[in-house]
C-alpha cells in the first residue's frame, strides 16, 4: 500500500452541495462546504492523471480521503467528521478538531458555461476557499513542512505520479501530487474516512445489497485546545445519514443516493462498506 499525498497550490473549496439559479434580484448560489473533497473529486483528479501520464484510462482503487499534516516535531493524520470537522491522530493521540469560518477565504467567482468557458452574465457567487496551511498549522502548534489530502493507492504504477501537477476539484485549480511515507503510531480504530452509500441503516447498522456491516459512534474524543492539555470527553456525535450526490458523469449530475457519514468506527473486518467502492465511496482506514 502506498501513500499520495495530494497538496493544492493555494486555498482551494470542497463543496458537497448547493443551488445556483438566475432571480430577478440576481444570482443565488449557496452551498456547504467541508474540510476534505467528496471521493468523486479525487477519483477524477486520479483519472485524469492516469491519463495524462499514460497510465491507464481509468483512476486506481483508493481509500481516503485524510487531512495530512507534517511538521519538525509532529506528524498526524486527520478523517473527516461531518459537519466541519475532523478527527485527528497526532503522534499516537486521538483528538477532535473542529473547523471555524475563520479557516475559509471568501472570494467571488464567475460561472462558466461548461462547453466554451465563457462567462454566464449575472452569475457572481461567493466561494468559500479552505486554508488547509492554516488548519495544520493551528493543529500541529508549528508550520507545516507538509500538508494535503492523502489517499493509500495499491497500484504500483501510482509511484509514477510523483510530483506531478495537475488541475483539481470543480475549480480546476493546481494540485501536485506526491509519494510519501507515514511514520504515525496507529490508535487502533478502524474509521470510516468518506461517505459510505448504502441502501439503509440505522445507530446499530449499516445495509447494502446482500451485506451488512456494524457501526458504533467514536467515543472517548479529546476536544482540540491551544496548548493540547486535554481531559477525555465523549462529544456530541450522532450516526448520520443524508442524501449526497454521487458527482457528475459527461457534465450531468449523477443521481442523488443515501449515505452514512463519516465518522463513524466500523466494527466489521471491513476495507470498505457499501457501494462504489472502487470509486474510493465508504473507505475504512486504520488510525
């Protein structure tokens, strides 16, 4: 198994949903926003690359996404825990890290129409871009050496991506790629890192198809401070689900499906739970 490291070159936004639509007033476009990418925006980033590099036409089997983050004294990597959050394991110790409005830039776009790349005249929206260089430094207490979106890849042909830059996420803004090793103590959680689409599911439980696998919240979570003194503490997490867009497919929209969220520990000696797995939906890491 392999580790690629996945660094945008500038704050860059990971949005999971949202309206636009032309008013008399003007443009409305809202939408949330979370710390890490949705999988189909890193499967696309993959096939891309692939492709350029003349690798294969098609993106290779991954589980992630995490949040990244090395410095002099510290290393951690960090799951997504919906909404705005993550869960981090700093060199051997579990906390939770919860992300604020002071972590987004707000900057102002302009739609394109897909086809000639011009712009949709009324269509101005506010973008909000997440400082992923500011939440590992307030993280980690240092400046880090590096940080981004990592993602384990069993494909040897991966270490064929090293450095490479290429565009990433909706807004096509430069990512570099590269292969690096991990030298964390693991914790022994095995975690659900990215939305899992099932077909039902409930506190106990999660089902699709013919499988089913069990599921528990992850207790005992160290809140984050400023000078990391903690007292272990069970926060206020639920199991949730929600509907989510599986991304989009020759410039449509593919259907919308129920998923569970992350986090949540997977008890079941598991990879990956539910379906379009291949596709890096409901990975399960170790920590």
């Amino acid at each position: 198994m392999m580790h690629l490291l996945i660094t945008p070159l500038g704050a860059t936004a990971f949005k999971w949903g949202g309206v636009s639509s032309i008013l008399i007033s003007g443009s409305v476009n809202t939408g949330y926003f979370e710390p890490l990418p949705l999988p189909s925006t890193i499967y696309g980033f993959l096939k891309y690359a692939y492709i350029i590099n003349k690798l294969g036409e098609d993106a290779p089997i991954f589980r992630g996404p995490l949040f990244y983050a090395k410095g002099e004294k510290k290393e951690l990597v960090c799951v997504h825990y919906y909404p705005l959050g993550l869960v981090c394991n700093i060199n051997g110790s579990i906390c939770s890290f919860k992300i604020k409005e002071e972590h987004f830039e707000h900057k102002i776009g302009i739609v394109l129409h897909r086809d000639s790349k011009l712009t949709k005249e009324g269509y101005i929206y506010l973008e909000k871009m997440l400082n992923m260089v500011d939440i590992a430094k307030k993280i980690l207490g240092e400046y880090p050496k590096q940080y981004g979106i990592l993602i384990e890849v069993n494909d040897e042909n991966s270490k064929k991506l090293d450095n490479f830059v290429g565009p990433f996420g909706g807004e096509s803004r430069p990512a570099k790629i590269n292969l690096i090793e991990l030298n964390i103590n693991k914790i022994g959680k095995r975690i659900l890192a990215s939305p899992a689409i099932i077909d039902k599911g409930d506190d106990l439980s999660v089902h699709w198809g013919n499988e089913s696998a069990k599921i528990k919240i992850v207790s005992d979570l160290i809140p984050y401070s400023d000078n990391l003194i903690h007292q272990k503490a069970t926060i206020g997490q639920k199991i949730t689900y929600r509907l989510i867009s599986l991304g989009f497919e020759l410039n449509k929209r593919l259907p919308m499906k129920l998923a569970l969220m992350p986090t949540v520990e997977i008890l079941d000696d598991e990879k990956a739970i539910g379906y379009f797995t291949e596709k890096g939906w409901g990975s399960v890491v170790d920590i």
